[in-house]
C-alpha cells in the first residue's frame, strides 16, 4: 500500500515538473516569436538608399529619379545640372 502512494506521489511529481517545463518552453517561445516579429517590420521598414550623381547625397530609393543609365538623383533639378555638364 505504501509503494503505491511512493509511485504515485513521485508520478504527480513528475507530471507537474513536465507541466512547468513546457509552459517555460512556451514562453520561451512566445518571447522569441515577438523579437522576430519586431525585426521583420523593422527590416520591412528600412529602405535602401541611393547616392544622387550629382550631389552625392544618400536618397530613399523609392525618391531618388533614375535617368536611362539607371544613375539616381535626388531631384529632377540635379538630373537637368547632370546632363548639361556631360
């Protein structure tokens, strides 16, 4: 009769051990999960830049002017001044 209590108190033991271990992996989890999320929107966010051929400024990629070589310019007036000097 004592063996049984022995086994059964070290089963609910050990099941409660197993319980904490997986909420403590789940909230690992979780936590990872957002710090993840949190660096694919900032990834997201970030744009490349490009350097203005004339001026040699850094401009958003998405507001630089291409010509038809594919040089950027952060401006339609730096691409005018571009094309009279060459």
């Amino acid at each position: 009769m004592i063996v049984r209590l022995i086994v059964f108190v070290a089963i609910f033991f050990i099941g409660w051990w197993l319980y904490r271990q997986f909420i403590i992996f789940k909230q690992g989890q979780s936590q990872q999960g957002s710090k993840n999320k949190g660096q694919s929107k900032k990834e997201a966010s970030q744009e490349s830049m490009v350097r203005c051929a004339e001026c040699q400024t850094f401009t958003p990629r998405s507001h630089a002017i291409h010509d038809q070589e594919a040089r950027a310019f952060c401006s339609a007036e730096h691409l005018k001044a571009f094309n009279q000097k060459h």
